[in-house]
C-alpha cells in the first residue's frame, strides 16, 4: 500500500512539467503570429498607399521630363536651320536624348515601360501638304509640295495619366484621353495688311527609315540638317495659300490655328477656312486652312534626318 502512494506523488510532478513545456510552445507560436500579423500590415501599408504614391510621382515627372527633352529636340532643329541660314554651314550634327519610361519602385513595382516611334514623311498617319501659286515672268507657276513627319512616345502610365507627346511639322503636341493641346508652337507667321494676308513659314520634313523602340532604358536621335531651301514669292493665281495635314492631333491643330489666326485679326469665311477633321482609316485625321487674299509667302523646307541610337 505504501508502495503504491509514492507511485502516484512521484508521477504528479512530471505532469506539471510537461504542462509547463506546452505553453512555452504555444507562446511561442502566438508570438510568431504576432510578428507575421504585423509584417503582413506594414506590407500592405507599403504596397496600397506609399507604392502608388511613389510611382505616380515617378511618372509625372518622367513626363515632365520628356517635355523638355522634345523641347530640346525642337530647339536643336530650330538651331541647325538658323546656322544654315546666317552661314551656310549644315555640317553640325546633334544629338537629342529621350528617356523612354518611368523608373520602377525597387522590389515592389516594374518601371513604366514607353513606346518611341520615328515616322517620317510619306507615312500614313502624319503629313503635311502645301500649296499655292507664284508670279514669274509674266505667268503663274504652281507649287505642291508634300512631306512632314513625326516623332512620338507614347507613355501607358499605370498610375499618372495616359499621355502621347509628339514633334510634329515644327511643333509639340500633347494628347490624353480628355484633351490635345500644341505645347510648342511651329515656324508659322500669319499678318494681315490693309491688302493683303501674308505666310512665313518654315516646313520640316522628317526622313530617313521609320524606327520603332519600347523600353524604359534613355535613347536618343542623331540629328541630320541635310539640306534647307528658303524662297520669297509673291502670289499669284487665285491668291491662296493652302495647308493640309494629317495628323492624330487634329483638335490641338484646329484650336492652334483658330487662336493664331483670329490674334491676328483674320475672319473665318473671308480671310480664311479652316476645315476638317475628317477622320482616316488609319486612325489619323485630314484638316484644311485656306488664306484668301495671301500677297507674299516666305517658304522655307528643311530636309531633317533622324538615328535612332540605341546605345
């Protein structure tokens, strides 16, 4: 009998052992799901609030950015053709870079991929034709020149807004889901006289290959003056001067033109027409402006050729 009670008080505090091993265990489980709980929130704290944050700055001023880089471009052909002019000299190259995307969130999120395409005259989303009459030698000689072309990124922002920036006939546009709009203006000059409507205006035509680049990497273009032809007429025949593009920013156009000839004091249906646009199967659009009444033109055509550099 007396051997059996120790039995039992010997075995009682081993129980109390192995109880006090298995809430060790099960604190220890607890406290890792604590930690885990509260690394999971401050991951998604980051992920749902700083992350977007970060790359909606990141791509807004990536186009920031961009705009400058196309107003240098714009300003380096401008450049070359006022050297041509004063000296003759069109053996300076330049070089333009565009950075095609926005930088990434390092782990959390890609960068923000962007598209550049080179499009040079003859294709068939952009294009300019010009028209008009001159007197010479007692006869009236017709002159209808095509050309244009353009440069375009297209950025598919994920948390700014959708943009296109373009150079185009001279100009910077700038086109979104709600809206387009010219962020540079092109080499045109219209006045009116007391006779007469006269044109200043400078064409660029874009050549060389088509090229097409996607990435989030800095590239840039080789620029080329190959040549420039600058000429004074005087107007003859029916006294028009007429402008046709194609183009994918036909309102920024259309509103440029009105705003630029209406400062000068012109009046639709008198001293001008302004029509279009008229949408392609391209996607493209044709708008037309006529001048009426036009004395003398200024035309200058500058021959541009762009490389693509990749590296």
């Amino acid at each position: 009998m007396a051997s059996s009670v120790r039995t039992r008080a010997l075995g009682r505090p081993r129980r109390l052992s192995l109880l006090k091993k298995d809430r060790k265990g099960v604190a220890s489980t607890v406290g890792t799901i604590m930690a885990l709980l509260v690394f999971l929130t401050f991951m998604s704290l980051i992920i749902n609030n700083y992350v977007p944050a970060w790359m909606l700055d990141n791509e807004r001023s990536h186009m920031n950015a961009v705009i400058d880089q196309f107003g240098q471009l714009k300003g380096d052909v401008d450049g070359m053709i006022t050297q041509q002019r004063m000296t003759g000299d069109n053996s300076m190259k330049l070089y333009a870079p565009i950075t095609l995307g926005a930088s990434g969130v390092p782990i959390f999120a890609s960068p923000t991929a962007g598209i550049l395409k080179y499009e040079p005259q003859g294709s068939n989303v952009t294009g300019l034709t010009v028209q008009f009459s001159y007197t010479t030698t007692g006869a009236d000689v017709t002159v209808s020149v095509n050309g244009g072309g353009k440069v375009e990124l297209y950025a598919p922002n994920r948390y700014y807004v959708e943009q296109w920036i373009a150079y185009e006939n001279g100009a910077i546009l700038l086109r979104q889901t709600d809206g387009q709009t010219v962020r540079a203006y092109p080499n045109l000059d219209i006045t009116k006289t007391s006779t007469s409507v006269n044109v200043a205006f400078t064409q660029i035509d874009l050549i060389g290959a088509a090229q097409s680049l996607t990435g989030a990497d800095s590239v840039g273009f080789s620029l080329d003056l190959i040549y420039i032809d600058a000429q004074t007429y005087t107007v003859g025949g029916d006294h028009t001067w007429k402008l046709t593009m194609t183009t994918t920013y036909p309102q920024a156009w259309m509103k440029y033109l009105n705003e630029t000839l209406a400062e000068e004091g012109l009046v639709s249906g008198t001293d001008y027409t302004l029509i279009g646009p008229t949408v392609l199967a391209s996607g493209a659009s044709i708008i037309g402006l006529t001048l009426n009444g036009c004395g003398q033109v200024t035309y200058n055509r500058a021959y541009v050729s762009m490389s693509l550099l990749t590296s």
